[in-house]
C-alpha cells in the first residue's frame, strides 16, 4: 500500500509520549488491508506502548461490499485478529456500525 505524506508512518514518528491519535478508518472495504498493515508493521502497538500514548481507533468494516461466502468468512476471522491483537498492545478499538448516521 503506498502512502501519502502524513498517514501512519509519519504521525507516529512525531510525537514521543502522553499524545493521544484518534484514527477513524472509513474507506469501503479498505479497511482490512490498512488494519493488516498496521498489525505487520507494529507502528501503532508500538506508539501506544512503547511510547506511552494512547491510540483510539474507530473502523467502519464494510463486509457488505463483499459477495463471496469465503470472503466474507475470511474477513469476520480478520476483525476478530485485529480487535484481539490491536488490543493486547493498547490500542482502543471500536467498530462503528455502516448504519450509524
């Protein structure tokens, strides 16, 4: 995934600690590979742990965009993965409803 100046990488090298990130993820079904991302290259559990910040993550899962069985399967196994993981190192996960507005 290629990233834009200011997305993770870069608002997580900036502040050392007692910041707080709030990151609403809300992109259609492109969700799933930025949070896989994020879990691989551990810059949020590490900006939340070793740097002493707490980190708020709202995500908006988009499963209905996806009409495969197995997809969607797939994709439930992987919220379940980054809400356990995610959490284990501090960051604060919550889903937001697609019908929240």
């Amino acid at each position: 995934i290629e990233q834009p100046p200011g997305t993770q990488t870069s608002i997580t090298t900036k502040i050392d600690s007692g910041g707080h990130l709030i990151l609403k993820i809300d992109i259609e079904g492109g969700e799933y590979s930025v949070l896989k991302e994020a879990l691989e290259s551990k810059l949020l559990c590490d900006y939340a742990t070793k740097r002493g910040n707490r980190v708020d993550l709202v995500v908006e899962f988009h499963k209905w965009v996806i009409e495969d069985k197995k997809q969607k399967e797939e994709f439930a196994r992987l919220e379940r993965i980054f809400y356990r993981e995610l959490s284990s190192c501090g960051v604060h996960l919550t889903k937001m409803d697609t019908n929240w507005h």
